[in-house]
C-alpha cells in the first residue's frame, strides 16, 4: 500500500518539542506538530524589538504587568492544534507559572515585520494571536519605514489601525501609554535614508 504525505510526515509532541527547545541553541515554532527554527534577523529588526521593549519597560515600570523579549514563547490554544510562537515583544498582566517556559495570557502582542517574515507574521501568526481570550492588541512594526499597523479588540471584533511618521504615537489605552514612533525608531537608520548618505 503506497503511504501518503499526510502519513510519512512524523508530527513532534508538545511535550518533546518543549523538551528540545530547553537544550536547544537555535530557537523554534511549533504549529501543530511542526517546527520550524526561527529565521536570524539582521541588526536593524534587533534594534527596533529592543526600542520597543525598553520604551514599554520605562513606560509601564511599577505597574502590575510583565514584559518579555524573543525569548519568551507564547501559547496558543486552538481548537485544533497547539501553537508556540516567539513574539518580539509580550506585556502580559497575569503571567504563568514561573516553572512554565511559555506564557498564556498576553495583553500586547508586537512583531517586527521583515521581508522574509511578513506572511508569517500578517498571516498565520496574526490568526493564532487575535485567537487569544487575554489579547486587547497586536502591533506590526514596520522594518524599512516608520508605521505600525495595530490589530486593536473591540466590541465588534478586532479592529486595523495604522500609524505613520516618527511624530504619531501609538496609543495603547489598554496598558495605560502611547508609545511615539520616534522611540520606537530611535537610532534606526531606514534604506532610503542609507541610500542618500551612501549616494554623497
């Protein structure tokens, strides 16, 4: 009997998938049985998640709420699979267990967009994170321009916003701030900008 795709394809377990990621030097996704390593991110998308998160640190310090990096996985729950995915940015406000290696329950979601990464990131990633009960926003933050497109949760379901130029701010009522674009964008330099200065 010939073996279809659907039955050579070996699905790995939640539990060995977080087992390997413990030891693992190379961090991972996992969408329903599948990983798959997270792709490197050139200095530019590292400069923009480290604004963000340090902008929001300052921002939120001696509130109730937690902010991780990259290197904090979120869980999502789906109907039909689990999902683990590594945000560049959580603020969650009832965060799991210490012993977890994942959190369940974000507020804030924010992702870098990057050529290689934004179908993932518009696409897939966007479904399985406004799928979360906990979410009030998903922010996208552009890599080669200043805008943030925001996915904000209303009575209506969850509503796109967006916000261009380093003068606007990002209003996350939310969480109690509004992040401007030009902290977010602070020593970045875009490709236009790098063009011009290489062109004199």
């Amino acid at each position: 009997m010939k073996m279809t795709a659907a039955k050579r394809l070996k699905l790995v377990s939640v539990e060995d998938y977080l087992a390997g990621e413990l030891e693992s030097p190379t961090k991972h996704e996992f969408f329903g049985g599948r990983v798959y390593a997270i792709a490197w991110a050139p200095d530019v998308h590292k400069r923009i998640a480290s604004n963000t998160l340090i902008g929001l640190s300052s921002r939120l310090r001696g509130r109730p709420c937690h902010l991780y990096s990259s290197d904090t996985k979120i869980r999502i729950r789906l109907p039909t699979d689990f999902r683990f995915y590594y945000p560049d940015v959580s603020v969650v406000y009832r965060p799991n267990d210490p012993a977890d290696p994942f959190q369940d329950a974000p507020v804030v979601l924010v992702e870098v967009l990057s050529r290689g990464t934004r179908w993932i990131d518009e696409g897939e990633k966007k479904d399985a994170y406004l799928a979360i009960p906990s979410l009030a926003v998903y922010l996208l933050v552009e890599q080669e321009y200043p805008a943030v497109v925001a996915f904000r949760r209303t009575e209506q379901g969850f509503v796109r916003e967006v916000y261009e130029g380093l003068d606007a701010v990002v209003p996350l009522s939310e969480v109690k701030t509004a992040p401007p674009l030009r902290e977010i964008y602070e020593a970045v330099q875009f490709i236009a900008e790098k063009a011009r200065n290489e062109e004199v």
